[in-house]
C-alpha cells in the first residue's frame, strides 16, 4: 500500500487537521506495516500558485516551452505522480471561512489536469484516478456538518468523483473553538468517525 498524507493547514505539524491525518495514517500504517508514505505539508512545501504564466505554460507544447515554463510544468507533474502513485490519500483539511485554506485549493489545482487525471469525452468529463480510496479528516473551529455551512464536504466530493475516485470517506473534529469540553466532543466524534472510516 502507497499512502500520500497531505496536510493542508496554514499551521503545519500544529493544525487540528493534520493532527487527525497523522492518526489516520498511524491506523493504516499499523494495520499494513509493510505501507510506504509520502507526506506533503503544504505550508512547507507549497503548491505552485495557478497564474497566467503558469497557463502560459501549461497550455505551451511541452516542445515549445521556456526553460522556465518546463520547470513550473514539471512542478506540478510531481504533485500528479505523488497522486497517481497512491492507493490511499489522507487529507487534513481546515476550515477557513467557510471553505479549504489556500494551500489545499493550489494542491486541487495544481493535481486537476485535463488529459492527465481527467478527461472529456463525447459522453461527459471522465476521470482517470480510479481504484482510489481518500479519507478526508476536517478541523473546524464550530459546528457545520450536515449544514448548509458545510461547503466543504460537497465540494470535495463533487471534486474526487471528477477525478475518477468515489470511495471518499469523511472525518469531522468540530467545535474546537468553543470551549475545553467541547473540543472534548469534537474529537471524541472524529474518534468515532475514523473507527468507522476504517471499517
């Protein structure tokens, strides 16, 4: 088993959410010692930011590009081969106003490529990152899940699924800024989340 832990907190190592990720991988690890994983902290080694000259790359013929434009090409290719060499992605996902930190939105951009992990057909988009599993572990400082607040779950659902990976399963550590006993709570339940997620 491959497992690509992706900490998506503008905190690093200190965030809620790569906390979980941390747990959740630990559990995998434990139980197939023989996994490799790969982790990507996105706040120490960002994504590359989705900009004009980043098109202008991307868009150039990989004959045609610029030195320059050849090393932001290969940039983002890194990021897709840690993906497509994964069998299990753990993400940590904090909540930032309502929605993913920037970190973790370059990452989506940066991993998202038509012609490389999804496609357009005649019959509609098609991904092409099937046979995937992706645990998704959320930090968020109130209590959104099952809300219409919740934006970020059916974002990253609709999202994997483009990407060709349904087998998405959800972690949620809620109310971490509401007090000693309600942090308490939230990580119980995520506790609870992530024995289920593992089945």
């Amino acid at each position: 088993m491959n497992i690509l832990q992706i900490n998506g907190s503008a905190r690093a190592e200190a965030g809620n959410s790569t906390r979980l990720a941390r747990d959740i991988v630990a559990r995998l690890q434990a139980d197939n010692p023989q996994a490799q994983v790969v982790r990507r902290d996105l706040a120490r080694s960002p994504a590359p930011v989705i900009d004009e000259s980043a098109l202008g790359a991307l868009f150039t013929p990989a004959g045609q590009r610029t030195p320059e434009q050849a090393a932001r090409v290969a940039a983002s290719d890194a990021l897709i081969a840690e993906v497509e060499a994964a069998d299990v992605i753990v993400l940590g996902v904090p909540m930032y106003n309502f929605g993913i930190s920037t970190q973790l939105k370059n990452w989506i951009d940066a991993i998202a490529r038509a012609g490389v992990t999804f496609r357009y057909t005649e019959n509609g988009p098609e991904g092409l990152l099937k046979g995937k599993k992706v645990f998704v572990a959320f930090a968020r400082g109130g209590r959104y899940r099952g809300t219409p607040a919740d934006t970020q779950t059916p974002y990253l659902q609709i999202l994997f699924g483009f990407l060709g990976i349904t087998d998405v399963r959800f972690i949620y550590a809620e109310g971490l800024n509401m007090g000693e006993e309600a942090v308490k709570q939230g990580f119980a339940e995520a506790e609870a989340d992530i024995a289920t997620a593992l089945g």
